[in-house]
C-alpha cells in the first residue's frame, strides 16, 4: 500500500435521502484505508458535521429548476460560483474520484472534477434519473444506480452504468438482523407510520382517523408508533386515546431503523432510502408517494416494491381515511399477503450495496487500497 493513502471526495447535499448512502460509502472506503472528504452545500454543511470525513467542503449551490426566470438566472449564477471554488478545493485536495449522490449541490464539484479531467461517478438512489444527474450523467465515468432498472438510464448511459443498490446506514443492518414478529390469527398488528420531512402532514391526517374507524375487536390488536410534526402530536394523540388504540406518537424517533424492524407494516413515503431500508429490513409496507414531482421518482421507487408484491401503493389523491380502512381490514383480516410481502421484501434488500459501490469507486479510480484487498 502507498505511504498516503488514496483521497475521494464525496458530493452529497440538500436532503438525508443523499447524505446517508454517502455516509455509508464514506464508511466503507475508510475501512480500506481510503481518506474521505465531503463537497456539500451550505446549507447541509450544519447538519453533516458527524459526517465521516476528514474534512468538509461548503461549496455555492442552488437549484435553477423553480421559481421565476430571474431566479433562476440566479441559481445559474450560483452554480458558476460553485464551480470556481470546486475547481479550487479540488486541485488542493487531488481526489482519485469524485463520487456524487444526486441533487444540484453535486454540480459544482463534479462538473469541476469532469472539467479537471477526474475520474467521477454518480449514485442514483432512485428509480428515474434525477435532474441534477440527468445533466451531469453524460460526463460521468461510470454511472452506478440504487435500482436495477432506472428510466432514463439508457443507450450510451446504460453502457457505464452497474447496478449496486442504495447503500444503507450501519444502524439499518444491525436492524435488519431482528426477526419478523410471526403473524397469527386474531394477534397483534405492530404498525409504523411516518411521513419525513415532506410528508408527515398528510400521516398524520389520514392514519389515525382511518386506524379509529376499525371495528372494535381491530382496534384493541393494533400497536401503533407513528412520527408526527410537532404541531400534528397531540391531535393524533387524542384521536388513538378516544379509539382505544395503544400508540406512541412523537415528532422523531432516533432509532427508526430498530422501529421499523420491530414493525410488521410500514405506512410511508417511497424516499429512496425507505424503500432501500424495506427491502434490506424485509417489511411490507403501504407506500404513498410524494406527489408533484417533476421526475415522479417516489412513485418509480414505490414501483420497484409493488411489482414484486412486496408493497401496495396508495397515490395520495386516492390516500384518504375510507381507503387506508378498508386496506388495513383486509390485511388483518387475512394477513397472509404481509407475510408474503416481507419476504419479497427481503429478496430485493442489497445489504451489501456500500461495499458494492465502493468496489465500484476501486475498480474505476484504480486505487491501490482495493488491488491490494
């Protein structure tokens, strides 16, 4: 091995749905005694401050793809400046990669990297390419995806593309360890529900009213933990109180990883890396999409689940409370399909997705640490 060791230089930023398979790729590469630094925005520079990095990048960035003409001009120009100082930082830095992770804080450091003539790779969580990677993807060296199918990733893009999986947090394989609590007739259903950042609104008016208007003898089975704003806590609160359901309900749980173990159906959103975390935890779920995307990624991510029967998708026009009723009754009435569901699940979990991609990352910057390995 080299007397220092190889630097790569991970561009993440904007929302944990990033920041976390760069976390674990981070990981995985200091394991082989890879040096890690981060390029991210302003923004998610506050909180990736227990990053495992050896040093952290603040770069200018914005996202031109909202807001009037002037704004976005504006972004533009924001972007330009993101550029300027990339190409800095990296000639100081001489990464042997740069791997980005999607969104618009990647721009800068890898359009500066490709424009340096570095060796880079992008990440695709989701099931469609994303904007950010869309423009950049032509430029990339390689191309590595969460999915093993991805729109837009095809002809001459297809061509440096692998499919790796989404790489998942240490705590997401510890939890993936735990057993599914066994399904019997007339027992316990053990339900999680959360929403992240976007869209816990809309859990929090939809499952506890649907949830109330079980029979009875469904309500006194269920054992409900569910994430809620702040301001939504204590309405659903009373709500599970007035119906007799036993339920937890808190604006966030630390461990939702272990949560969503201990679960035996997951009512959420289609995020990457919750979908990710289903399949390598292997629980079934009722997905509902993130609506108004232009990319409708949740909804292509909620689809690689549903095809396998692993996940019913419910798109949130359709979410309401009659709905979501009548689809828990079935379930506990004949929960057969979780059981089943669990395991398809299971099938389409890729634990090994960081290591994956870091051997991906080996192989395309030719590090000595992995040809040593």
């Amino acid at each position: 091995m080299s007397s220092s060791p190889s630097v790569v230089l991970l561009a993440a930023g904007g929302t944990g749905g990033h920041l976390f398979p760069a976390q674990a790729l981070a990981t995985e590469l200091q394991r082989h005694g890879v040096a890690v630094e981060l390029a991210t925005d302003e923004r998610a520079a506050g909180y990736a401050k227990d990053f495992p990095a050896r040093r952290i990048h603040a770069l200018p960035a914005a996202t031109p793809s909202s807001g009037s003409a002037l704004a976005k001009l504006g972004a533009i120009a924001t972007l330009a400046r993101g550029v300027i100082v990339a190409r800095s930082r990296i000639k100081t830095i001489a990464p042997a990669a740069i791997v980005g992770f999607g969104g618009y804080p990647t721009v800068p450091p890898m359009l500066a990297g490709s424009l340096l003539g570095a060796a880079t790779i992008l990440h695709e969580q989701n099931g469609v390419l994303g904007r950010a990677n869309r423009f950049l993807a032509g430029r990339a060296t390689a191309i590595a995806t969460g999915f093993a199918t991805v729109r837009g990733v095809d002809g001459a893009l297809a061509a440096k593309a692998s499919h790796v999986g989404n790489p998942v947090r240490p705590a997401v394989l510890e939890a993936a360890r735990q057993p599914l609590r066994p399904f019997a007739p007339g027992g316990g259903l053990h339900l999680l529900a959360f929403g992240g950042s976007q869209g816990a609104r809309v859990m929090s008016d939809v499952v506890p009213p649907a949830l109330a208007a079980l029979p009875q003898e469904m309500r006194q089975r269920l054992r409900v933990t569910q994430q809620a704003r702040q301001e939504d806590v204590e309405r659903a609160r009373g709500i599970y109180r007035a119906a007799g359901i036993e339920a937890v309900v808190e604006p966030f749980f630390n461990d939702l990883p272990q949560r969503m173990a201990q679960s035996q159906l997951v009512i959420g959103r289609a995020g990457a890396s919750t979908v990710a975390e289903l399949a390598v935890i292997g629980r079934p779920a009722i997905l509902v999409p993130l609506p108004g995307s232009l990319d409708q990624d949740q909804a292509a991510n909620a689809a690689t689940l549903s095809s396998i029967n692993a996940a019913r998708v419910i798109m949130q026009p359709d979410f309401t409370p009659l709905r979501l009723t009548q689809e828990i009754a079935d379930l506990m009435a004949d929960p057969g399909w979780l059981t089943n569901a669990a395991a398809a699940a299971k099938s389409a979990g890729v634990p090994d997705a960081a290591a994956r991609l870091a051997a991906l990352v080996g192989r395309v910057a030719r590090l000595p640490e992995f040809s040593e390995s």
